[in-house]
C-alpha cells in the first residue's frame, strides 16, 4: 500500500474515532438501560435551563480563595496558614494580608475577603450573580469530629482519582459506579429536547468525563474551537473530498448482519449527523457566533464555546429545552510552589476572569438567567505548609454563579451557604494540619442543581445514594 494511500486511511480511521468517541450511543439506542426519562417535568414553552460544570483538577485551595474579613476569624486563619507570605522575609506562609483582599459583604452585611487575584469575581458578588458553598465534600452520613471513629468515612480520602469520582457520582458508595450525576440526570430530562433528538443534553468541552455518563446519555465531545471535521470528507469540498464522504456514507448505511457492527455503524451516522448540524448552526455566517470578548485562556475558550452552544441551542436545528455541560481547569495540586503568582493565583485569576466573561456572553444572548454555573474540586487543601505548597485535604468551598433572583434568575447569591468553619489546625471540625470535615455533602449539592433542572423528587435517591442520610436533601441557593 502506498504511503500517502496508508496515510489517508489512518486520518480516516482517525477522524471516524474522533466522531464515534462524541458519545451519541444513548441516542443512538434509547432501548439500552432506559430509565425514568419521563419523570422530569415538561418545561413551558421558552423555558430552557442549562447547567455548567467547572471541574478545577487538583484540589482548589480554597480556603484561599474565600477568606474571612472578620479580624477575629481572620486572626486564625493567618496563624494555621503561618503567617503573611513573602518571598524574602517568610516564604513557608500561605496567608494573603488583610489589607489586599477584595472585600465584600454578604446579605447579612458581614464581610468577607476574595483573594485579590480572584478580584474579577466581586462585582458577580455585589450583583447577587454569584454564591459560595462552604466546606462541601464528601460524605456517607453528617459526621463530627468526635464521631469519625464511630462513622463511616467516605472510602480513599485524599485520593485524587477516588475524590474526583465520587464528585463526578454525586455520592461516596459504589465506588465502582459506571455512571455520574450529570449524566443519571440527562437520562431523566432527554425527553424534554424534541429538536436534534441524536445530539445529547450532555456536552463536553474538556473531553470524556465520568460526571456526563448515565445509563443511555454519553457526553457529546466538542473542542473549544467546535465540533471536529472529518478530514478531507466533505460534501461542499473537492470532489474527492464529496467522494471519500459519499462512500462512508455506503458503509454506514450498508445493512450489517452482526448487532455490533449495526450498532457501530449507527454510531457514526449519528455522529456525523450532529457534527454536521452543530457546525453549520455554529457557523458566524449563520449567526452562530457571539461578540462577548474572553481573555486568551484555556477555560474562557471552552466557557465561549458553550456560550455559542447554548445561543444556537435555541434555533430550530437544535431545539433543546436542557442542557448538561462540562468543562475543566487542571494545574491545583498545588504541592509545590503555591504562593509563586505564576501557580494558584494565575489560576485563580483565570477562573474569575473567564466566569465574568461568560456571565457578559450570557447577557448578551439573552440566557443570563437560564444557565447556572458551578465549580467541583477533587478537595480542599491543609491549612498549613509542607515546605513548599499544600497537600491533600477534605472539605472545601465551591462556588454557584446565575442570574440573581431579585433580578427575574434563580440564585439566591451575594451569600456564603454552609457553615465556613473556624480555620483552625486541629479544630472542633478539622483533622490535623487544617484538614476540614465537610459540613454539607457533595449529595445535596449536587441534588439541588438536579432538581433546578426539572428533575423529579423522586428519582433523587437513586441518582445520590445516601441523600437520605441528611437533614435537608436540597440547599436554598437555588430557587
């Protein structure tokens, strides 16, 4: 076989991988493992609502990121961090001076303290468009300091891969669970998108992931540039271009004998179906583009594609009613270096540069009270130095951004929900070292975006196993 003929077929072969890996098999064959779609309620006419996962990979140090103002409170948190950070003078501190931070005042007028790289984040704050959650994680059942020997403990703390699954799950048991919560959801509310029925509710920008996957929904893969094209196949090409495509097509179409190669073969036709409709409603000829401007970053490029998804979800190619995205921001296991400004604080500043960029975007197609947005992290960090960084912990602070509620949206912001705790090194709800027991379990924060996007009460135990296990299944952050 010539070279440039073996070099076409593995860009073929490459291309079509590509395609088949978008996640369009739940679509493709609704009849596999179906369950409950009919359960979410049917949105009103123009009621569409999305929901925005940010997973910041690594272990967010928030308790850097949300900081009390209080002088007494504040007082704790520079003694466990170990003082101010300089450079010169105490290059082993991890606290930020007082005096730096952005502050704000939350609905009951007390105030708080933003690192001031993650200034960009006060003005969604003041607006009511933004909310913390603090010391979530996870969790079997409320536990107590002087309950952990009596109570079972979430299996493999302060494992990134466990943490991160059992975040993506929405619970800390069946930790061999195939399926995520975004996804156990979109299983729920399919129904509900009567337009491209073969496109997904679950999009990913930041690639496979386990919180998009359910029973008969995979994510739907885009790259932040958009959909991928299949090289040199295309009908509005070459000819050649129209003639490689035409004969996939004849084997896609070809009736197949073996259920697997049906299967497979219908994955693709699907696949270019969808690509095929989402980059023509992408297109900025078909008014597919939006003219917010993001910063130059790898998480503002993927919340600018979605911004475009969600404008063109509404036109009548696609017509979904409720959408599921994903996108992620690695670089937080910040076990060396933390207080360098090219380490947590440059991340920080992307994530709150990148959300008030996505908040205009949402404004400007007229979404901003549709879509909430969310972080998840894998866990909180030690209060205190390892020499150089921080290293693995629990309990940690999220953040929620929408529209406010004073001003028509659903989110009850310009508040700290939970209880933040006393920033102590072996505190009544820390382990050592500032490692924090969650008070509010990744069940009910998860449960509470499930039911704002229309899932039904009842199917909340079977998509949070333990749910049951706390006082309050949901949380008031979201109306």
């Amino acid at each position: 076989m010539p070279h440039s003929t073996r070099h076409d077929r593995r860009r073929f072969l490459q291309g079509l991988g590509a395609l088949v890996a978008t996640g369009t098999a739940g679509a493709l064959f609704p009849q596999l493992e179906l369950i409950g779609q009919a359960l979410a309620a049917a949105p009103a006419p123009g009621d569409y609502r999305a929901l925005v996962c940010i997973f910041l990979y690594g272990g967010n140090d928030s308790y850097n990121m949300l900081i009390p103002h209080a002088q007494a409170e504040y007082d704790l948190y520079l003694q466990s961090r170990g003082g101010v950070y300089d450079a010169t003078s105490n290059p082993f501190g991890l606290g930020i001076a007082r005096d730096s931070l952005a502050t704000v005042a939350d609905g009951s007028g007390k105030n708080w303290g933003l690192h001031p790289a993650f200034a960009a984040a006060k003005p969604l704050f003041d607006s009511g468009e933004l909310a913390f959650l603090a010391n979530i994680g996870s969790l079997v059942e409320p536990l107590r300091k002087s309950e952990l020997a009596s109570k079972p403990q979430p299996p493999y703390l302060f494992s990134h891969n466990d943490q991160q699954r059992q975040w993506m799950r929405g619970h800390s048991t069946g930790t061999h669970a195939a399926n995520g919560w975004g996804g156990l959801s979109g299983d729920r509310i399919a129904s509900l998108n009567t337009g491209l029925t073969a496109l997904p509710p679950t999009i990913s920008v930041s690639g496979n992931n386990l919180y998009q996957s359910g029973a008969s929904v995979l994510p739907y893969a885009v790259a932040s540039s958009g959909p991928t094209e299949l090289a040199r196949m295309s009908s509005t090409g070459s000819q050649a271009d129209a003639t490689r495509l035409a004969a996939l097509e004849e084997l896609l179409n070809a009736s197949q004998d073996q259920q697997m190669r049906a299967r497979y073969a219908g994955l693709g036709r699907t696949s270019i179906t969808v690509n095929t409709a989402l980059r023509t409603a992408l297109d900025p000829a078909n008014g597919g583009d939006i003219a917010t401007l993001f910063p130059a970053t790898p998480l503002s490029a993927q919340l600018r594609m979605i911004a475009r998804l969600i404008k063109v979800s509404q036109g009548p190619s696609i017509g979904h009613k409720r959408q599921i995205y994903f996108a992620g921001l690695g670089g937080f296991d910040t076990h060396d270096l933390q207080m360098d400004p090219s380490r947590h604080a440059a991340l920080l500043t992307q994530v709150a540069q990148a959300l008030a960029a996505f908040r205009a975007g949402l404004q400007e197609i007229g979404m901003l009270n549709r879509v909430t947005t969310f972080t998840m992290s894998d866990f909180g960090r030690t209060l205190n130095s390892n020499g150089n960084g921080t290293d693995h912990a629990w309990g940690g602070v999220q953040l929620v951004m929408g529209g406010a509620a004073a001003n028509g949206g659903s989110l009850q912001g310009r508040q700290v929900w939970g209880d933040y705790p006393l920033l102590e090194l072996d505190g009544e709800q820390s382990m050592g070292r500032g490692r924090m027991i969650p008070t509010t379990s990744i069940q009910q924060y998860g449960a509470t975006f499930a039911h704002w996007l229309g899932v039904g009460d009842a199917e909340m135990a079977t998509i949070f196993p333990g749910l049951g296990n706390f006082a309050a299944p949901r949380l008031g952050f979201l109306g």
